[in-house]
C-alpha cells in the first residue's frame, strides 16, 4: 500500500462559487512544508483555474481542491500519482487529502498488514483530512483587500499587531505566496499573528480585485458540518 486519499465533499447551488473559491485559494501559493506543482514538462496540464494543488516537500503527503470541470494529468517519477481520476458530481468542491509515502501512512497507523492498514486509515479519514487542511487553508471569511483591512483597523487593538496584520494582508497579493509574505514580513511573531486573524474569522489571503465577488463564506463552515 502506497497511497492513501482522504476525500472532503463541499455542495455548493450557487453558479460560479466554486471557481471563485479556487482562485482564491491559489492565491495562497507556497505554505510551510508544501510548494505548488510546476509547469516543467514532466508536470504539466495543470488546469489552474479548476484546481488547487499542493505537494509536500517532504513530508509524503499532498492536497487537491479541485471541481468537476478539472483536467489533471500530473505525472512525476512517483508512480503513485499516475492517472488521477477526478471524477464527481457537479456543483461540488472536492478536497483530496493524499499520503503518498510509508512515512505518512505510518504517521497515522501502526497496522502493517494492507487489510488492515486501509480499515484504520478509513477510520481516521477526518483526521487525516483535518492535518492536511488545516496546514495549507487560513482559517476564515475571505474578503477583497480593502474590507479586510477595515475589519483588522476596526477590531485590532493593539497597534503593533495591528500594523503587522496590515503588513501581512499588502504582502500575499505582491509575492503571490502566503509563506512568502511570512517571510517578507520577517516577524518572528507570525505564529500570533495568524491566530489573530482566526480570532477575527478573517483570512488573511483575499479575493482578487478582477473577482466579481466581494465575499466568501468560511470553508471551515463547510468542513465541519455533518
């Protein structure tokens, strides 16, 4: 057993919110510990505007946010992503969670036999999912630049953090990369100063200003439903 994938179904009604969706989540580019895939040759075809997708560096695992009208065809030297079937219904926001080395199976389970490796797995599929997420996805509404810097000038306090949090917002769209804008930032609080922004339900990566839409629900909202 070489890969495992943790699956989150997200039903939308509303025309056009899941493209809007994915937009902005690449607009989170580079995370901590993941890196987008390249167009080099060996990885081509990616569909960016139905997909969002994100490998690990190092950790054996990987995360896909993508709709029905994706067209992957994504191969590295690692057979396990040859072939990606993406299929699914219409109207849904599909969010893999994917193991890909023995590392990050193991990580999860200390089954060895495959039968059971994949019974324990299934049962921790929530689990697996919510590591994954939670890594890459900035916890909160998602906003247009500008009302999101009203919410953090109205609401923060403290002058410090709020002038950092302002800093942090500018930077995303400029370096097109939330770790990049972390770095760029250099503040050696950014651990506090992401709380900060969970605390406001705010996200700190924004919808673009060619986006029709002004305004996001938390994908949180979605995830932990039921």
């Amino acid at each position: 057993m070489n890969r495992f994938v943790a699956t989150a179904n997200i039903t939308f009604t509303e025309k056009d919110v899941i493209a809007n969706y994915l937009k902005v989540l690449n607009g989170i580019g580079k995370v901590k510990g993941y890196s987008p895939v390249k167009n080099d040759g060996l990885q081509s075809n990616i569909d960016r505007k139905h997909t969002f997708i994100l490998l690990g560096n190092s950790n054996g695992t990987g995360f896909l946010a993508y709709s029905r009208k994706a067209k992957i065809n994504y191969f590295n030297n690692e057979s396990v992503w040859d072939d990606l079937l993406l299929k699914h219904d219409k109207g849904v926001l599909r969010i893999d969670s994917v193991l890909v080395s023995q590392d990050a199976i193991r990580s999860f389970t200390d089954e060895t036999d495959t039968i059971d490796r994949i019974r324990s797995l299934s049962e921790k599929c929530i689990e697996i999912s919510a590591v994954c997420i939670f890594r890459i996805i900035p916890f909160g509404e998602f906003h247009k630049l500008n009302n999101a810097s009203r919410i953090v000038e109205e609401k923060v306090r403290n002058g410090t953090m709020r002038r950092k949090m302002l800093r942090l917002l500018s930077l995303i769209p400029i370096k097109k990369s939330l770790l990049l804008a972390q770095k760029a930032l250099g503040a050696r609080d950014i651990d506090d100063i992401m709380a900060e922004f969970r605390e406001l339900n705010l996200s700190p990566v924004c919808i673009s200003r060619r986006q029709e839409v002004d305004y996001l629900e938390n994908l949180y909202v979605y995830l932990m439903k039921d």
